[in-house]
C-alpha cells in the first residue's frame, strides 16, 4: 500500500481534529508509519502539504522522537528496557540475550526467512514500569518481568506466528497494525487485558486500609472554610529508625550554628569549637 488518495484523505482527517491542524503532526506520521513501515522523504512531504509548514518542519519532529523509524521495522518491534533499574534487574541481560538470538545489533531487523515474522530490535530507555522490572515491550506494549528465558521465548512465539498477549494489555498485533491505532483509529481491543496490575495498586491498597487521603484544595472544598474531611496521611516521624531521627536532630542543629555565626567555618566546626 502506498500513500494513495485513501490515506490522504485519513492525513487530512487527522488534521481536522485539532484548533491548530498542526498539532496532528504526531499521529500523522504514526499513520504514515502504518503504510509505509517508516517515516519516508514522500510521508514527510504529504504531512507538510496537508499542515501547510515546511518538511523541514516535519523533519525536525520525525527525527527527534525515537518512535518514529527512518529505517523499515519488521512486523514486530521489540524493545528491551536498559534504563537504571531494569538493568540492574537484568535488562541487560535479556538485551544480550536476544542479540545473541537472533542474530543482530540494536535497531536492526532479522532478514526475511520464509514462514518466520521479522524482529526488530531495540533498547529502550524508561517504560515507567520500574515495579515490573525488568520489561520489555512489544509494538508498545507491555511484557513485565521478564527474563532471557522467557524473553526468547516471546520472540520465538512472535516469529513462529503465535499468539502472543501482553501481560497487562491486549493480544499482540502487528506493528503497522499498532502505529495505525497510535494515529488515533482504534482497533476495538483497548478492553482487552488488565490495564494495572498489583504492584501498581499497592500503594493505592495500603492507602485506603489505613483511610489515608491526598489534603484536599480549595477548589475541592464546597464549604469554603478550608476544611478537610477526609483524614490526610498521618505524621509517622516516631515510626522511623533510631538513626534517621537522630541524623535529622543533628541536621538541624548544624542548620541552627550555621545560621548563628554565617562564616566560612562549617557548622560541624563552629559546633566542636563550643
């Protein structure tokens, strides 16, 4: 498929959907991307057409974010978080493992193999799901703590044809499949799957056993007067460690010497000096 009178018309329809049509730039070219595999030099001529700026323009967006592709993607792209904590958690790992694997380097594709789907391989920095680490993503969605193991095991899946399903989303569909729902036409499966799973609610679960509440604002408080019905998060200094109350008593009597005398000598000193 190329970028024909039909996708035009669905670029345009994008456009439409905003006071200012260039603010459709970002799905447009998730569209592009769904027809061609790409960001190509003809995509980026049409959006610039249709928003009425320069492809300089459109180039300068299509170039900065790491989600849109000058290079073909195969049907499915994988990426494996390497941020601080999925690495410690073993993202590294499961990146090496994979490039072992199948046999290619970041950003690269496998080459077409008959009767096998195309990888695309990629590290990936913060997923924002640091409590299920490590991840790792398929056409964006999630595969939560992973290891190499089950890593190539998704892999294998996906090539093989298989039906794959995200641990906290839908069933796995095909890459341009995914960038044309990203360009705003849904695919009907945004149901499908959990969309949290229980260690993103624990935090919500304990706050709710203890009836602790955020302070409520004025523009939350029908009475005016300020008040705050709900019982906030209680004070739990005395709940912490021995070591951390005395290390905030000492910190704030350093605070206190230094403010006494504002000299060059540090508080610590001016405190032995007494």
């Amino acid at each position: 498929m190329t970028l024909d009178t039909t996708v035009r018309a669905e670029l345009e329809e994008i456009a439409a959907r905003y006071p200012e049509k260039r603010s459709g730039l970002l799905p447009m070219l998730h569209l592009v991307q769904s027809v061609e595999g790409r960001v190509t030099p003809e995509g980026i001529e049409l959006c610039a057409e249709i928003l009425e700026i320069t492809p300089a323009e459109v180039n300068g967006v299509a170039t900065f974010y790491t989600m849109y592709k000058r290079k073909p993607v195969g049907e499915y792209h994988v990426g494996v978080c390497t941020n601080t904590l999925c690495a410690v958690m073993g993202g590294d790992e499961i990146f090496t493992r994979l490039k072992d694997h199948l046999e290619i380097g970041n950003d690269e594709t496998t080459p077409p193999v008959e009767g096998r789907k195309s990888i695309t391989l990629e590290h990936l920095e913060c997923n924002a799901a640091c409590d299920y680490a490590p991840v790792m993503m398929v056409n964006w969605e999630f595969m939560d703590n992973q290891t190499p193991d089950s890593a190539v095991q998704v892999v294998d899946d996906l090539r093989a044809g298989k039906e794959v399903t995200s641990t906290r989303g839908p069933r796995i569909c095909s890459w341009r499949q995914a960038e044309r729902v990203l360009a705003g036409f849904p695919d009907g499966r945004v149901d499908e799957g959990p969309a949290a799973g229980e260690a993103s609610l624990l935090g919500l679960r304990i706050a709710e056993e203890r009836g602790w509440s955020a302070p409520r604002g004025e523009q939350d408080d029908p009475t005016g007067n300020g008040a705050d019905p709900a019982p906030a998060v209680p004070e739990e200094k005395d709940e912490r460690p021995q070591a951390a109350r005395e290390a905030d008593d000492q910190h704030a009597e350093a605070a206190a010497v230094e403010a006494e005398d504002p000299a060059d000598e540090t508080a610590a000193e001016k405190k032995e000096a007494k």
